[in-house]
C-alpha cells in the first residue's frame, strides 16, 4: 500500500493506493503546531479503522509520498517518515526530486508542489495542452503545454477566504455557509452572499480559463480543463469550460511521482 500526503494550508488529504486504485482516503485539517509525535498518533488512528492494515503504525504501508505548502508541517512529516516509518521508502516532493515535467517559470523554487504534481497527474491522465483549476485555500489555475511542460498559472483568492472576508470586513454582514441559493437573485443576504459566491467563481473560472486557454493553444478548444480540490463540486455545475473533475488529482500525481523516484532511492 502506498500512503499519500498532501499538505495544504487548510486542509491535508490523506489517500491510500492498492497499486493504481485509491483505496481509501481521509481529510483532516492543517495545524502547523502539531509535532511529529501528534501526526503519527493521528496517522495511527485514521489507518488502525482500515481492513487493510494492520493495528501497528506502519503494518501494511510499502511508501510514502508526500507534497506539502506549510513548511513547517513538511518539516514535521519527514520525522514521522524517520521516527515510524524507517524501513518504508518515502518520497517528500521539493527541489531535486523527479517528475517529469519541465518547469518553464522564472524562479521554478517558488512554484507550490502541489501545482506540480497536479501538472503530472493531468499530463498523465489527458496529456497537454491542459488547465487545471484548483478549488483550495487559494483558487489556482495552471497550464501545462501541449508537450508537457508547466508553464505558470493564475493565483486568487479562494472560496472561503472570500467568504471569511465578507464578514468580517461588511459591517452587516457575517459568515454564511457556502451553499448554492434558490436563484441569482438573492431574496435576503444570506442568499445574496450565496449567489455572489458561487457564481461570482464561476464566472472568474470561466473568464480566467478562457484567457489563459487563448494564450496556451492555437486552438483553445483542445484545452482540456481539469477541476479539483475540496470545493470544486461547489462551481462544477455553473462554471461551463471545465471538461473533468478529478477530485484526487494532487494524490495520483503523488503517486507517478514516488514511481518516478522509488528506484532512484
């Protein structure tokens, strides 16, 4: 079994691949104060549940591979990989390790992992040219050229914070759940707010990807568009230029990569 790791400044998503199936997966969220110690109690406890394994942390786990935006929680995962996972092969994504797509930006250190290892999954999965648009913290668009290579993307701010930004910064206004409203046309705030969210995104996917599928390919049309991350169902139905949703794309890219990297070790 091959344990993913994919560390995000509000949430981690854990995922569990039987050779190319994701077998299993958890979501937890981000806390830069737990330590080595904590994470692998958490590990414990999460995979313990699961028919697979066994009850001892590490019964059952033949890798690990691991992408992560919160240094200090990367810092402490490669402890646990140290402390309780010793005899495990682990892959921990940063510069020097291989995957397989070329970076054609100015300062290729300062690109997210995970935008890159979500570029390996698309390029795996639909091949290029493609858009990824990730529904994370931040909202990220990235394009990978028709011959696989990561040539830069688009960052904003992601659904929540612009939620969490309404209410705190509108003297009437308060956090609202993210729901889909009865209409566009909001009848009270809270479905006002409601309706400035969802289809105040999707229009901006819809622009962004337009824009950028324009300036990736002769033809746009043979832009493929990928959605993922935790809130992407949220746009998906009003959002008209997204070709596939796949919710564990930054987990399988995770995956090719520690193939990638496994032999090299």
């Amino acid at each position: 079994m091959l344990l993913t790791i994919d560390v995000g400044n509000t949430h981690t998503v854990l995922g569990l691949f039987d050779g190319d199936e994701i077998v299993e997966h958890w979501r937890i969220s981000t806390d830069a104060r737990r330590t080595a110690d904590e994470l692998a109690v958490l590990l414990q406890g999460l995979m313990g549940m699961h028919p697979l394994l066994g009850d001892e942390l590490g019964d059952g786990i033949d890798g690990i591979a691991i992408c992560a935006t919160v240094p200090s929680v990367l810092h402490e995962l490669r402890e646990v990989t140290r402390r309780y996972y010793g005899d495990v092969p682990a892959v921990l994504v940063e510069p020097g390790v291989k995957t397989g797509v070329p970076i054609l930006t100015d300062n290729p250190k300062e690109v997210g992992a995970d935008r890159i290892i979500n570029a390996v999954a698309a390029v795996e999965l639909y091949g290029g040219p493609a858009i990824v648009v990730d529904f994370g913290t931040a909202t990220t668009f990235d394009a990978v050229s028709a011959r696989g290579e990561y040539v830069g993307g688009v960052i904003a701010p992601g659904i929540e914070i612009s939620v969490e930004a309404l209410g705190v910064k509108g003297a009437q206004l308060r956090k609202i759940e993210v729901a889909r409203p009865r209409a566009v046309i909001g009848k009270n705030t809270v479905e006002a707010m409601q309706a400035g969210i969802i289809y105040g995104f999707a229009g901006q996917v819809d622009g962004v990807v337009t824009r950028m599928a324009k300036e990736l390919a002769e033809d746009p049309d043979e832009v493929t568009v990928i959605a993922t991350g935790g809130l992407a169902p949220m746009v998906l139905g009003e959002a008209s230029v997204i070709d596939e949703h796949e919710p564990w794309l930054t987990l399988i890219g995770l995956r090719l990569v520690y193939e990638r990297n496994v032999s090299r070790m």
